[in-house]
C-alpha cells in the first residue's frame, strides 16, 4: 500500500478538543450497564439456519459484509457454504443486514464491547467467533418486520368446478403488473440456478422482468432452453424448492414469471425476432435424432446455431413427445408447444414426422447416415400390475388414455373411474377423466404425502372433486358378463419403516378386501423403455442398465457416436432434465465433431 | 375535544390567511404554511393559544419535487392536543427562520437539519459540526446522498479482505452454469 498521507492526519484533526472541559460523570457505576433490549450490538449468525445468501453483504451500504469460507460448512443445493463476515471497522449497527436476512439467522446482540490488543481483530464471523451471542440476540427480524416480502403473488386461476367443465387451461397467468410485482420479491441470490437441472440464469431473467426488460429476459432464458413456455408451464421447478425467501415465506413463482416472459412473445417469428440468434455457418456436419421430445429438440435447436445440419426422426404426427400426448391441454395447451416447435423448425432445424424408427427407417440407415446420434425416446411403455383380470376391457393404461384424448380421440371410460396409481400421470389421467364427466377415484398403494406428483396439481385434483384413497393395493379386477371391468378389489395397507432407512414400504392388511365399482380402470405405475428399434449389432454395443442408456457426464453412451439423453438415460423423469440431457449431448457432439475429443 | 380542535382551526386561518388545515382523528391537528409565517404561527400558538411545548421538529426530503419539508410538532397541556406545522423550502436554496428564540431546544434540531439536509436557519448561532467530526460530503440525510459511493471513497480497505468470494460467481463455478455476458447486467 502506498504511504496514506490523508490517513496519517487525519487522526491529529482529534487535537482541536485540546483544552476543552471533558464531561465526566461523578458517579461512575461498577457493573457495567445492561444494554436496552432492543440494542443493535455485535452481531450474531445462526449458521445453520443461514444459508449463504449474499443479501446481508449486498445491502451492506458501508461494505462491510464479505461471504467467506467456512470450516465445517460445506456448499449445497440452497446452501452456498458462504457466510457472512463482519468487518467492524466500517459497520456503523444500522441493522439493514438483519432486516433483509430472508431466512432469519443474522441478529444482533446486546454485546458492544470488545477489547483487543490486535489492531488485526477487526474481522469476525458472527457465529463462528461469538457462539455465546446465541443467548444475547436483541435486534432481530420477524416475518412482519423483515424487509423481504414473503407473500406471493396469486396466481388467476379457474375455479375448482368451472375446470371439470372444459379442457381449458386452468393457470391464467400473471398480468405485467403482476409480473414485475412478484419479480421484484427476488433477492437474486442464485442458490436456484445449482437446484435447475439445466442450470437456467434465473436470477438475470427475474431481474430484467423486474427492471421491465421482458425482451432481455426472453433473451436470457433461451441462452439455455429452447422450450421455455414449456417449463413456464409444467416444470417440476426444483429451483422453487430452494429459494432463499421460502425459509421464511412463498418462494418467488419462478415458473411463472418464465410463463410470463415467453406469453409476452406471441409467436414464431415474433421469438426469432426478439431472441435475435446467432446461426453459424453450416460446418457440414450431420446429426440424427430419434424423438422430438424435449431433450431431442434441445440437441437439435442448439445444434443448429452453431451450424451443424440437425434432423429429427419422430414416430407421431407432432413433435414434444411426452409434453405433447402425454401432459393433458388444460396444463399445457397445444399452441403454446406449435409456437416453440415452429420456432425451432424456423432456425433451420429438419424434423421427419410419422417417421418410426425401427419401421419406417432402421436404426442402422440413421447411425450410418449421419456423423452423430442423439436418443431421446423417452419411456414410451405402461409397467403393467401383473394381477388378474388386467386385460379386461375398459382396463386402460392411463398413458395410452392420455395419448388417445390429446390426439383428439374419444374414449369410452363410462361414468365411475378408478386410476391407479400416484403420480403425475395418475393425476393427469384422474383430472382428465373428470373432465370427461366421469367421478374419479384415485387407489395409491402410499400415503398422500409419499405421492410423486406435484402437490399443486394434487391440490388441484382434490379441488375437481376427484377421491383419493391413500394405502390400498390393488389385487384384482372383476369383469360382468360381457368381459367388461366392473369392480376393483384392493387391500388396505399399512406403512411399515423400511430397516435400511428407505421410504416406508406399504404391507397389506390381511382379510381388509374392500371392492369398489368401476366402469373404467386406468393403470398409471409407471413406463418403461422400448429399444426394440436396436438392431443386434448394436444392442449388444451399447451399455443399457434398468431400462435406461449408460452415459458420461456428456451424454455420450457406450458407442462414440451414440448420445442418448431424456427419460431414457435420467432418472429423473422430467422436462428440464430432459433439456440439461440435451444441452450436455451438445457439448458432447461439438466436442466429438469438431473439436475432436 | 372536537369543539376545541374547530376553534383552534378557526383561530389560526382567521389569522394566517396561507394556513390550510387537515384534520386527524383523536387529539391532531395539521396546518400547513408558507415558510415565512412559521415563526409567527409558533410565536402564536405559544404565546396566545397555550402550545407552550415544542415536542419535535423533523424534516422530508422531496426529492422528486426538489423540496424539503419542515415539521414542527407542538403541544397543549392544557387542551392536551398537539398541533403539527408543515412548511415546504426550496431544495435548491434551503433557507429558512430560525426559532431558536422561541423554544431554546429548537436550537438542537436546527443544527441537526443544517448538518443532516444542509437547511441553513438565518440567525441561527451554533458552532458548524455537530455530529459529524470533519465531514467533507454533502448532507448525508438527503436522498440522493450515495451511502456506499461515500464509504467507498472516503474509506480504505483494510488487509485480510481479499479472500470474500461472490455468490453469483461461486455457484456458477461449482454447478458449471455458463453465464452470458449480456445478462450479466441483471446480476446483482
């Protein structure tokens, strides 16, 4: 540091209150005073409950809140691993890092004296370096004097019954006002992005809402998802579950408030013009992908900007895979998906509908032809119970259901429907049928709470009026006379702990049969692969375990070329798994391609 | 109550014609006036009406109308009423009376504003600092007065600091997230 003359000086300026009479108290007392209750001192850091946020540092006007390292505390999904560190020299106790603490750990003390010989002791962590503070907290935040705004903004929706009468879209949407309102409840600490899948800018595009920059946002959240209306309306949004304002309040709509952005866009052209891409050159490389699903379109729409000659193999009339025939319009309606595919087709992407891989073409043409492959099948094949009368009639797997009403077929499920199953696929089936006008009843062999569906879309079948019956498996169907499922019997079951501390498993109560009526049963326990389409050659190439593609950190399978992602290499069984997959299998190729490693 | 709060609005429009009232509920009344009457209407309500207690004087930068504004809030034990005066002074020229020789402890406040606003009160004798030992900024109650660019410049950054690390960067780092550059003007 060079010699601070300013700072050398600065002290002897202390030299003017020479000579004047000092106040002094008469009767100094010998304890020292207890300070008020409310006395902003020392602070203090529950390093538990906080959760490495950067707020208290951000708001700090005087700089003095640095995020460091700590031992013991490792970075996780919602957590940094940072904590703040106070540097006393500079704090002036105005307290507005406390106030703005989303999840309440930072305080202050009543403590204000410290003595030191160390002019260097100026830097604490507050809870590493005074655990005593604990017991002295007297400045601290409640949810009604924090300054974060723990209340979400609601989101319109259709009422409860009004839904059952129509497959209209039940989610209304956020207007601007709304928007930018529930943008601006954002601390932009980012802990999100480490919980996307994909990784997506979340904190950026909610800024720019925030700041009213919708086109900027739209730019940033198509930097790393081809498919954002798609997520804004049906993503698993595993970023909501860690948002820093949930610890204490409603975490920030990030589903949304992408929704928004990408309605504000209102078609094809209108995204290319805003997204304004970069499309390279053509580098003369050719791709093949099998499956127009989320991840086959990412592959190939960010393939295609960077120049390679992308061709899609889908083996049904419309691209979007399980997000089109499998998710029911009234969550995802079906121009919404037009406008994204459009968009893709529009920069250059070659999609071959009606085209079945394994029948139209064979697997070997497409590996042959181009330079890489990318698979993004999907598990396109019902798990069956395996109990007796399943193969009645009117027993239907609920993904079949699906695939027939989103292609615009009827399907003669009568007037009581029993799904099976606790999923969001059962759920969907359920909701579905009650639009049908039929009165649902859901078996699940757990408890509620155990169901993998969304809880939102739970909800909302409860609110439909659709019966859930927790804890009952299923055992047989019986038919009447004419080979028709009319009844269902199923076993109360009792969830008994798992000893190697799994979820608890649900055990049958014996002699507990209970038989419900049925006009229709819809299996919904899950799906599974169908690589049928694998000449030998190659199935005994590629690595598959469980029913799905072995794959490095790229995508890349066991066979150079051969990239797989989507359902049917994560476990994850979502969308914006499906979009990181392809994402990765992007870099994978290039690298493979061009870049020749 | 009521009755006395009409007469007290009645007497002072009566004798200050630029005096407009707004009325709270319980035991508050609000007046309003041109920065010139203030220390008549004080010497007024002090003197004649029995406010005798001068129980607060405050400030409000209006920033967007480019005015300050000046409140005096006093007190009636007798009527047990409190009266509060608004004045509005230009921001650009924050010039006002002192009333110091109404109530001494008005002294205190008016050094406050001049130190915290930057109000001069003509008249007013008091030494220049008051809180703020050898402040060199401009008044630091003003909204536009830039908190961390006057900690930034006026203090230095002591050693053992270099190792805080930014969150945005350090989850990036550690989830592989490639950020663009053009969004990174939204990152906080």
């Amino acid at each position: 540091m060079s010699f601070d003359l300013k700072g050398t000086l600065k002290p002897l300026t202390a030299l003017k209150q020479f000579g004047k009479k000092p106040h002094t108290l008469v009767d100094v007392p010998s304890i020292p005073l207890e300070a008020s209750d409310h006395y902003r001192g020392f602070h203090y850091n529950d390093l538990d409950e906080c959760i490495g946020c950067g707020n208290c540092s951000t708001i700090c006007q005087n700089q003095a809140i640095d995020m460091v390292p700590v031992d013991g505390i490792e970075g996780k999904k919602g957590d940094s691993g940072l904590r703040p560190r106070v540097d006393h020299g500079r704090c002036c106790w105005c307290g507005l890092c406390v106030e703005v603490c989303p999840t309440g750990s930072l305080s202050l003390t009543k403590d204000y004296l410290y003595v030191s010989d160390d002019p260097d002791t100026f830097l604490w962590t507050p809870g590493v370096d005074n655990p005593e503070g604990k017991e002295r907290i007297s400045f601290f935040s409640t949810e009604e004097t924090s300054l974060n705004d723990f209340g979400r903004i609601p989101m319109p929706e259709l009422e409860g019954m009004d839904r059952v009468k129509s497959f209209a879209e039940v989610v209304l949407g956020y207007n601007e006002v709304q928007a930018r309102a529930e943008a601006s409840r954002c601390i932009s600490c980012g802990l999100c992005t480490e919980a996307c899948p994909e990784h997506m800018h979340i904190p950026e595009y909610i800024n720019a809402i925030a700041r009213g920059n919708d086109a900027d946002a739209v730019r940033i959240i198509y930097d790393n998802n081809p498919l954002p209306e798609m997520c804004g309306k049906v993503c698993t949004r595993r970023c909501e579950d860690v948002c820093a304002i949930a610890h204490r309040g409603d975490p920030i709509a990030i589903r949304w408030l992408k929704r928004y952005t990408t309605e504000t866009v209102k078609n094809a052209d209108m995204i290319k013009e805003v997204v304004n891409p970069d499309i390279q050159e053509p580098n003369g490389y050719k791709v093949g992908i099998i499956g127009a699903g989320p991840s086959g379109l990412t592959v190939a729409y960010y393939l295609a900007l960077k120049g390679f000659d992308c061709t899609i193999y889908e083996a049904h009339a419309k691209a979007g895979g399980m997000t089109m025939y499998g998710i029911p319009k009234y969550r995802f309606p079906e121009e919404s998906l037009d406008k994204q595919i459009e968009y893709i087709q529009k920069i250059g992407v070659k999609i071959h509908f009606n085209t079945k891989v394994g029948k139209d073409i064979s697997f070997k043409e497409i590996y042959s032809k181009y330079d890489a492959v990318f698979i993004g099948v999907g598990f396109p094949k019902p798990w069956t119970l395996g109990i007796e009368g399943e193969d009645l009639k009117g027993s239907i797997q609920a993904v079949n259901f699906l695939y027939e009403i989103n292609n615009g077929k009827t399907v003669d499920i009568g007037d009581k429907v029993i799904v099976i199953g606790g999923g969001n696929v059962a759920i969907d089936a359920a909701r579905v049928s009650a639009r049908l006008g039929a009165d649902v009843t859901i078996l699940y062999r757990r408890r509620v709470q155990d169901m993998p569906a969304d809880w939102e879309e739970i909800e909302g079948a409860e609110d439909e009026g659709i019966h859930i019956i927790p804890q009952a498996i299923p055992v047989k169907f019986y038919p009447d006379k004419k080979g028709h499922v009319k009844a269902v019997e199923y076993l109360k079951a009792d969830m008994v702990a798992d000893e190697k501390g799994g979820r608890p498993k649900p055990v049958p109560v014996e002699g507990s049969n209970t038989i419900i009526e049925a006009t229709a049963v819809l299996g919904a326990i899950g799906q599974q692969g169908d690589y049928s389409f694998l000449e030998e050659e190659f199935s005994e190439k590629v690595k598959i375990e469980r029913g799905r593609f072995v794959v490095n950190e790229k995508q890349q399978s066991t066979l150079d070329k051969l990239f797989a992602g989507g359902d049917a290499a994560n476990r994850s069984a979502d969308v914006i798994s499906a979009i990181a997959d392809g994402y990765m299998a992007v870099k994978g190729i290039e690298d493979l391609l061009v870049k020749g490693n | 109550m009521e009755e006395i709060k009409s007469t007290i609005i009645q007497r002072i429009k009566t004798h200050f014609s630029d005096a407009t009232e707004k009325e709270y509920p319980y035991n508050r009344v609000d007046f309003s006036v041109k920065k010139e009457t203030i220390p008549a209407i004080l010497f007024y309500l002090k003197d004649e009406m029995g406010f005798k207690h001068l129980s607060h004087i405050s400030c409000i930068d209006w920033l967007e109308e480019n005015e300050f504004e000046v409140v005096f809030i006093v007190w009636s034990p007798t009527d047990k009423i409190k009266v509060f005066v608004h004045t509005r002074v230009d921001r650009e020229n924050p010039v006002m009376d002192n009333v110091d020789m109404i109530w001494r402890q008005a002294n205190t406040y008016e050094r406050e504003m001049r130190e915290m606003f930057g109000i001069q009160f003509t008249g007013l004798e008091a030494p220049e600092e008051f809180l703020l030992e050898d402040w060199e900024g401009p008044p630091p109650m003003r909204r536009d007065f830039d908190t961390e660019a006057y900690a930034t410049n006026t203090y230095w950054e002591r050693p053992g600091r270099e190792d805080a690390k930014d969150i945005r960067e350090t989850i990036e780092k550690r989830s592989g997230e490639i950020l663009p550059d053009f969004a990174k003007k939204y990152t906080r």
